[in-house]
C-alpha cells in the first residue's frame, strides 16, 4: 500500500513537472503561430472572394507554386545575397567595435571622428551606392562595402556607449591598484558593454542583408551570380507579381534567420549573469 503510494507521487511529479515545462513552450509559440495560421486562410480565401487579380495580389499557394517553379534561381540568389550579407555584417563588426574601442581611449579622438561617423549615417545609401560602385567597380565588393556602410554605424554607437557607460568607480578602483589602461579596458570596460554590444548586433545583422539587396539594386550583377535584390528587380519588371512576392518573403526570412542566429549568441553570452537575457519567472 505504501509502495503504491509513493508511485502515485512520483508520478504527480512527472505530470506537475511536465505542465511547467510545457506550458511555457505553448504560452511563447503557439499564438503566434494561431495567428500566422489565421492570417494565411484569411490571405488564400479572401482574394478568392474578393477575386483579387494575382498579378495585384497573389495568393499564398500562388506564391509557393511561383518559388518551386523559380527553385533553381531563388536558391542561388538568397545563397548570393548570404554571403554578401554575412561579409558586411563582419567587416561591420570589426570596424565598429575597434572604432568604438579607439574613440573610447582617448576624447579627442571621439570628439574628432564620432560626428563623421553620424555623417556617414545621415547619408541616404542610396545616394554613395553610385560613387562606391565608381570607386570598387559592380559586383560583390561593391554590395558588401554597401553592406558595410549601412551596419557599421549601430554597432560603434552601441558600442562606445556601452564602453562610456562603465562604472566609474570599478575604473577608478583599478587605476588605485595601478593597472594600465589595456587592462582596465579588457577587464572592466569590456565586459560591461557586452550587452550594448550584443545589441548592436542584433540591429547591424539585419541592416547588412538590407544593404546587401539595396547594393544589388545599384551594384549587382545578373544572371546566375545576381542576388535577391537583382531577382527582384527581373521579377518587378516582368510583372512576376508571385515571385516577386517569393523573393521579398525570402529577404525576410534571410534578416529574421540572422537575427535569431545572433539572439541565440547573445543568449549563451549573457543569460548566465545579464538581466537582458536571464529567464523571468512568470
């Protein structure tokens, strides 16, 4: 009797355990995914209704049909606009934070530079992306500079303002114990902008596969070595409203995998010990 006691126990346990690990999992995902669900059927039955014509709106099976039929090219164009995207997310990367980690040891060299770098910011891309393309030539190094460009700044701002925005009284408990300026910037002055930095982040990912389709626009090449902005640009002049469509939903889906992929280092960086990143309890 006792025995069949404790077994039922152990297996409340199980259940009580299993709803609190579950019902997070549901309570995150499953609205969202409701509503995709809901707005699709609403999509594919309501230009069938409405007899919305598909050249001005097509419908979700449309624009499926049009990617499996388009497969060959679609693919190679998101691969292009990858690596394009990925190599201006990592020269942003570098130039931003050793930008930020230059101006931030000394305040003359942040008072000298920072407002170009606003300069540079306030330019609409589409107006350089000509002389870059007059400068590097058409093709790949133009659209990753273009890329370059348009995610470098988020990520020295965020990033020198993480730097400035060390406790001072931890740089000047160092400074007492005499260490060097490399070592107060390695041992205090990072660390504390790792979540300023992880921000930037987030933010120059997406902005790089931005610059990289508005680079293909200006600067790309066509044919097979054409990207996702060149894809679009054949699609719209065709009237390839359902590629078109194919192609747009690609480039989001390109920004929302890199920001996911950068959430999920930010994570396994900071949710050991940063409130931005450390699990809530409902």
């Amino acid at each position: 009797m006792e025995h069949s006691h404790q077994e039922l126990n152990r297996v409340q346990e199980v259940n009580v355990t299993y709803k609190k690990n579950t019902w997070p999992i549901l309570n995150t995902y499953l609205p969202p995914v409701i509503v995709f669900m809901l707005f699709m059927l609403f999509w594919q039955f309501g230009t069938q209704l409405l007899q919305i014509p598909p050249y001005l709106l097509p419908k979700p099976m449309d624009i499926v049909e049009a990617a499996v039929m388009n497969w060959s090219n679609l693919s190679g164009a998101v691969i292009r606009t990858i690596t394009e995207s990925m190599l201006g997310f990592m020269f942003s990367v570098i130039g931003g934070v050793v930008g930020a980690l230059l101006m931030s040891s000394s305040k003359l060299l942040e008072r000298s530079l920072y407002p170009y770098a606003i300069l540079l910011q306030t330019i609409p891309i589409v107006a350089i992306a000509p002389i870059i393309v007059i400068w590097f030539g058409s093709g790949m190094n133009a659209i990753v500079i273009i890329a370059f460009t348009i995610g470098f700044f988020p990520m020295l701002s965020n990033t020198l303002i993480g730097l400035n925005a060390t406790d001072r009284g931890m740089i000047n408990l160092l400074k007492l114990y005499q260490a060097s300026p490399w070592q107060i910037m390695w041992k205090v002055r990072i660390p504390a902008a790792l979540p300023y930095i992880m921000a930037g982040l987030k933010i120059s990912c997406t902005l790089a596969v931005v610059g990289a389709i508005v680079g293909e626009y200006i600067a790309g090449i066509g044919g097979g070595d054409g990207g996702l902005g060149y894809a679009i640009t054949v699609a719209s002049s065709r009237m390839e409203t359902a590629y078109l469509f194919a192609c747009g939903i690609s480039a989001s889906v390109l920004g929302i995998g890199f920001f996911l992929l950068v959430n999920l280092f930010s994570k396994l960086l900071l949710g050991s010990w940063h409130e931005s990143e450390m699990k809530r309890e409902n």
